[in-house]
C-alpha cells in the first residue's frame, strides 16, 4: 500500500495600503504539515458589494465544515458555501447584494489535488520551476481574451479587469471544477486577486521557487503586493507537496 502524501501549509492575509477593511478570509487558520487530507480555501469578499468581509467569512465557515473527512467533493462544498451566503442575505435584508470569491482545494492522502473555484481568486502549481494557473477567472477581460478580443498583456491593464461576471451569493452559480494527480516538491498557491492584479506571474514563480518553507512564501508573496502599490487586500495559502514523513 503507498504511503499517504504528506503536505504542509501556510495562509497569511493583509489588508493592503489602500483598503480601510481586509474583505479576505482563507483556512485553515493555522498553519501546519500533516498528511492527507488537507482542505485550503481562500475568499475574497467582493469590493463595492455590501458586507464583503461577512459574505468571506460566511461561505470559508459553510466550504470548511467537518474538514476532516475522507471523501469530500470540493464542489458540494462551494455549493453549501453559495447556500450560506444567500440564506444570511435571506435573514438580514442588510447584507443583500453582498458576495465573494471561493477557491478551494482537497489536498488528498492519495496525491489528487481536486478545486472547486468561483470567482477571480486563483489556483496555482509550481513544478520544476514552472508556474501554471489551474482556475479560470471569472471575469469580464478574461472572457475578452478567451474570444481573442484582447490580448493577455492587454488584459493586465484593461479598466473592467476586477469586474466579476460570477460570485457566492449568486443563484445558480457554475462553479469550476478542476483535478491534477500532485508529485513530490510541487508547490500550490491559492490566492485572491490582491496579489496576481499587482505581481506578475514571473515574479510570484521566483519569489516560490526560493521560498524556506511555506510561511515564508507566503510573507514574500504579500511584501511584493504592497511594494507594489497594495492596492487590495492579498491573501494567499501555500502548500508545500512533501516526501511521506517516516
């Protein structure tokens, strides 16, 4: 019988240089290594929606109930997240309008890394120095790009490029669902779009593939975000792919 794969994690989250508030939420709170199953989300309440820091935390609580079990489907997981936040919207007419991002990722015993993902936030791998986005965003610019209306280095700049066409909170949200078979020193970034609107696909690969543990990562990725201007709140969890532990 193969040995289990064995992970260890980090999330940190920071409210940036220009927002009042951090609408970010990410689990697990604490950062750990143990072996599969691991379960990491990352929320970004939506900017200029109502109570988006409430809607994060809202559908990161519903997505991360009971995460020890053993046979989850990320997907199920968004859904009862979306249920959440439309029956909070339900009972406090206060909150209606709110919504937020959700990536999730069931880092499995058996090395199966399965997404669910809503939203802009984003999935990453890096292996072998190679750094590839595993989500799609949701976006009104990436479905431009994808037409071949614009291009990806357009994309960066383009004035709706925050405008999201799908979020929690929404009725009959799709919800993404993606699956890679992991490998031994890959490196998972889940992050919100704090730091890939300000820090380039290159850099955020260098500053990982440099990193002295996951924490670490984590730091460097934030700093970069608020060199950079800081414009939004930067979350990000990183998941180091380990040697099984003897």
């Amino acid at each position: 019988m193969n040995e289990p794969f064995h992970y260890s994690w980090a999330g940190e989250t920071h409210g940036g240089l220009v927002r009042s508030a951090n609408e970010d939420s990410f689990a697990p709170a604490t950062d750990g290594a143990a072996a599969g199953p691991v379960l990491v989300a990352v929320a970004d309440g939506m900017g200029g929606h109502a109570a988006g820091d409430v809607a994060s935390k809202v559908a990161i609580s519903a997505a991360t109930n009971d995460p020890a079990e053993t046979d989850v489907d990320p997907v199920r997981r968004v859904e009862l997240a979306n249920k959440a936040v439309i029956e909070a919207m339900t009972a406090d007419p206060a909150l209606a309008g709110m919504g937020t991002t959700l990536t999730l990722g069931w880092f499995g015993a058996d090395g199966m890394l399965r997404l669910a993902h809503v939203g802009d936030s984003r999935a990453y791998v890096l292996r072998e120095g190679e750094l590839r986005q595993l989500t799609s965003d949701d976006t009104v610019v990436a479905g431009l790009v994808q037409a071949g209306h614009i291009s990806e280095e357009q994309a960066r700049n383009h004035p709706r490029r925050h405008l999201v066409t799908q979020s929690i909170g929404m009725p009959d949200v799709g919800i993404e669902r993606v699956e890679i078979s992991l490998q031994t020193s890959d490196v998972v970034l889940i992050c919100s779009d704090g730091l890939t609107g300000m820090v380039s696909d290159e850099t955020i690969a260098e500053l990982l593939s440099r990193r002295q543990g996951p924490s670490d990562a984590a730091w460097a990725l934030i700093t970069a975000a608020n060199a950079a201007g800081g414009h939004d709140n930067t979350t990000v969890a990183v998941v180091e792919v380990n040697p099984s532990s003897d």
